[in-house]
C-alpha cells in the first residue's frame, strides 16, 4: 500500500533577529506580505496538497502563530453583527474544515534538525513534510504548488524528496549543496549533501530550499548524529546519513521563490504579491510607475 504525505512540519521557533526590532514580539512567520503572514502562505500551500495535519514547532514568544489558527469568537461575532460577510469567510476560512493544528513547544533552540525531531511524536511513523515559511513560492499555474509539485513525486517514488534550485555559484556557502545524478527530468538522485560549501568546493549549483519530504526513518538518524555547525542538530546531517540507508531524491520545483528571511527578498516579495492582489494590484500598478518615473527624474 503506497504511503502519502499527511502531516506538514513548521519549524518556527526561530527569533527572526534579521528583523529585529520588528520581531521582537511578534514572530518573524507573522510578518505579513500584503494581507498574508507568511506563515499563512505555507499552510495554503501544504492544504493545497492534500495535507491535513499541521505541525508547527513553536517557542515561548510565538503564541501569535497559534492565535492566529485558533477561532476568533469575538471577532467573528463583530464580523458578523456588522454585516462584513466577506471579511467574515476569510476568518473562519483560514484553517478549513478538516485540517487540524497541532502545537509543539522547543524548550531550547538546537537547530532545525531538533525542530524536525521536535514532531515525531505527532508524525510517528509516516513520511511528512517540513515547510519553512521564509522561502515564500509562487505557484505556478500549470504544476501547482511546489509541495503538491513535490507529493506527487512522493507517490511516485515513494522515496524522501528534497526541493531544490539552482542558485550562482557564489552563493553556494549559503545554502545545502547536493551532489546530484542523473535520475529523471527534474529530478535527481542525492549522492551526497554538503552545509554551505564554498563555491570552490561545491558539489553543484542545486540548493535545498525550504522544502522537504522525508520518511520517517530520519527522526532515529537525528536522535543520534552528534551536533553539528553552531554545536546544533542539523537536518543536513541527518539527510546525509539517511542517504546511506534509503534513497533520496531531489526535485528542481517550478515556481519563483522569495527568501523573505532576508529584508529584500521580502520587500521584493510584497511588491510582487501587491502587483497581483485583487483589489490593490492596479492602484499599486499605477503608483510604481508614478514613483519610478520620479526615481528617474532624481537620477537625472
């Protein structure tokens, strides 16, 4: 019987200090691209691809992550008494029927693979997904999004996935590097894995970016590699000595990622998102060509 991806993994526990003083008590996966946290852009992302428990791994300051889930008696009964019917769905609609939220609490910050391991008893024994909010992707139009991209390649192969893009080898040292072989269109077998290699020494220029699907058996992996960089468990350790026991795959997903754990990646990503929303893109079409024209006049 062919195993499917369920239960998405939320590693949020993190402290955003890149947006300091903006995170300082409002988590960084709260930060909003027009009227969406990032946070949110995920969990439609993993909804969309059939998963219907969410994991999020939180820390002591990230209670706005639950509340945000949670239901909202009396703002809904506000909605409601007002008339705002529109305003309305889109509270309630936030987490659809169906899909469950779960909440785990790291007591200390070990790194992401700690996180990961942070789930398993929730996740147990069947293959799951890990979603970072900071790596926000566009869908694409035909192939959807790049965790349904990703799910049917799992029921395919029924093997752990890991998204990738090709980055410029200059930015090699900031993302996991795979040695990758030939395997099918857009996909690749992992023959080795290595943590932000300098450009000099890495393997290729396909990146691991912010999504995963991996079987189960990696939480006995990280419950037992010693620590890594930064003297944390680190998930890219764990990959690469899953890749000695099951076969691994990566997958070059179709969609534009925003890294919005970085300051301009996410202003790029909201001016992106602002030109597509349905009620501002035009205004805000009109006013980029205002201001850059005013730009242009300044350069003169």
């Amino acid at each position: 019987m062919k195993r499917q991806v369920r239960k998405a993994v939320f590693p949020v526990a993190g402290l955003g200090t890149r947006f300091l003083p903006a995170t300082k008590a409002s988590p960084k996966e709260m930060l909003p691209i027009v009227d969406k946290p990032l946070i949110q852009y995920g969990v439609e992302e993993a909804v969309a691809a059939g998963v219907d428990t969410l994991v999020f791994i939180i820390g002591r300051t990230k209670n706005a992550i639950a509340d945000h889930f949670d239901k909202a008696y009396e703002l809904e009964v506000e909605l409601e008494t007002r008339g705002k019917t529109d305003l309305l769905e889109v509270v309630r609609n936030i987490v659809p029927r169906g899909v469950e939220c779960v909440y785990v609490r790291q007591a200390e910050a070990l790194g992401l693979g700690h996180a990961v391991l942070c789930a398993r008893p929730v996740v147990g024994n069947e293959p799951f997904a890990v979603i970072l909010a900071d790596d926000l992707i566009e869908e694409d139009t035909d192939e959807g999004g790049t965790l349904s991209q990703m799910t049917r390649c799992f029921n395919k192969y029924q093997c752990s996935i890991l998204g990738v893009e090709r980055v410029p080898k200059e930015e090699t040292n900031k993302y996991g590097i795979v040695h990758p072989l030939p395997f099918a269109n857009r996909l690749s077998n992992v023959d080795g894995i290595v943590e932000k290699p300098k450009p000099e020494n890495a393997p290729s220029d396909l990146a691991v970016v912010g999504r995963y699907i991996l079987t189960s058996r990696i939480f006995d992996l990280l419950e037992h590699i010693p620590r890594g960089t930064g003297n944390e468990i680190q998930l890219t350790d764990g990959i690469a000595a899953l890749l000695h026991e099951e076969q691994v795959l990566a997958y070059e997903f179709s969609g534009r990622r925003h890294d919005c754990g970085s300051k301009l990646g996410y202003l790029i990503a909201t001016v992106e998102y602002g030109l597509r929303h349905p009620e501002l893109g035009a205004r805000f079409h009109n006013y980029l060509q205002e201001i850059s024209g005013k730009l242009g006049e300044t350069r003169d």
